[in-house]
C-alpha cells in the first residue's frame, strides 16, 4: 500500500495535505461568498420591478382568470346580502308605522282644549259640565256629560295662571269629528280670549302637523288637516289629498313645488 504524503504535527501525528482539486474548490466557494455578501437588497427596485411585471397585460389576463370567479361570487353575495338589507329595513318601517297606528289609535277619541277659562262651578260640577255646555252653546254641537269617557284638566291649579289645558275623551268618533268641523267658529267668536280644540296626536305627527300649518301660512302648501289620526295636505286646489307620514315626505313635496 503507497505511503500517503502529509505534514508532522504534534504526537508525530501527519495530516494529509490537500489534493489540487480540493484546493481549487474551496478557492472557488471563497470567492462566491465574497460575491454574495457584496449584493445588496433594494426594496423600492424590487417594488418597481414587481409592478412592472405585474402591469403587463399577460399577466393581468391571467389573474383576472384566476380571480374572476371568485369575484362574481362575491359580487353575487354582496347584492343578496343588499336585497336582505332592503326587506328588513322596509319590515321595520312597516312595524313602525304598525305600532305608530296603534298608538295614535287609543288617542283617535280624544281631543285637547286649550284656553278655556276656570269657573268656580267647576270644583262642584265638575269639568263635564264646563266642557258639554261650551261645545254645545258655542260649536252648537249638543252633547251631555254622558257623551264623555273622561274629561279632566292637566296639571296643579295656580293662581292667575292661564287656563290649564283640558284632555277629554268621547265615546262618539261622529260626536269628535263634529267638533272639529266646527271648531273654526271659535275663531271669529273667541277673539278676546281665544279656545283652541285640537286633536291628541303622538308626537311625532304633532311635529308633523305643526310644519304643514307653517307651510301653509308660508303658501307653500294649500291646506293641512288631520282624518282619523292622519296628517293630510293639499299641494294645489286640485291636488288630491294626501296622508303625510314622516317630516321627510313633507319636506320633498314642498321642495318638489317650490321647483
């Protein structure tokens, strides 16, 4: 067996000495990892170049193939999911105007008077008395205590207070609706000391009803009413009348006419 060439070291111990072609290599490694710590890694490059290939129509052709399904699924859902959006908001508009009805439907009965003077009668007959004989002899409407479900005024007695307001309830809707056709007398009779009769309207259509009033003193609309708990108006003369729910509505028609 050949003796193998090498170099002593310590214990006389030889390590074999490196064939040329070992060497070479390990030359040749050296030198690339000088080569590779000397490249240098710049974002705003890699960016740029990536966005150009990204540009180019090859490439945007083949995303939108991939991606495309995926899209009109998406879009698919989105306009479901819309429609569902729109139905639950009509159902809760529509339950709305169910409980506002329902609300103003337990008020359709009754009727506020504003104004009218306190009699010292009235600590012993009561306010029936006061209130049946009013509407009687001023509206020419007759009817008895007995005609009212309740009737009663709102509020603490004050001396020289102005009259407190009085809430009564009938047991005839023809009976109401009769006084509120004739009420307008009060404004050529009552002129001193004016009475005022109106509806017991939620809210939210008292709001409604006191801008219509407005629009109509402004001549932005021709005439406003209440029917059966129901804010209605005239636009025009000839218009046909309408039931206005909501201050939106109101406030587009009046917009509407003043084009």
């Amino acid at each position: 067996m050949p003796r193998q060439r090498g170099r002593t070291v310590g214990n006389n111990s030889k390590v074999p000495e490196k064939s040329p072609e070992v060497s070479d290599e390990e030359d040749k490694y050296e030198s690339s990892s000088e080569q590779i710590t000397t490249i240098k890694f710049d974002p705003k490059d890699f960016a740029d170049n990536l966005v150009q290939a990204l540009s180019s129509p090859p490439v945007i052709q083949a995303l939108q193939s991939i991606f495309e399904p995926f899209i009109s699924e998406m879009k698919k859902d989105i306009n479901e999911l819309k429609s569902n959006l729109d139905n639950k908001e009509n159902e809760i508009c529509n339950l709305k105007q169910q409980v506002e009805d329902l609300m103003q439907e337990r008020r359709n009965l009754t009727l506020k008077i504003d104004g009218l003077k306190e009699l010292p009668s009235e600590e012993s007959n009561g306010v029936r008395s006061a209130v049946s004989c009013f509407v009687s002899e001023t509206l020419n409407v007759p009817i008895e205590s007995s005609d009212l479900d309740t009737c009663f005024r709102v509020g603490a007695k004050q001396a020289m207070a102005k009259p407190r307001r009085i809430i009564l309830t009938l047991f005839s809707k023809e009976i109401k609706d009769r006084i509120l056709r004739e009420r307008f007398k009060l404004k050529n009779i009552m002129s001193a000391d004016p009475v005022y009769i109106n509806a017991d309207l939620i809210p939210k259509r008292q709001e409604i009803f006191k801008t219509a009033r407005q629009h109509v003193k402004d001549k932005q609309l021709f005439r406003t009413w209440i029917q059966q708990g129901q804010v209605m108006i005239k636009d025009k003369p000839d218009s046909d009348p309408v039931a206005v729910r909501s201050l939106s509505a109101l406030n587009n028609i009046v917009t509407s006419n003043m084009k």
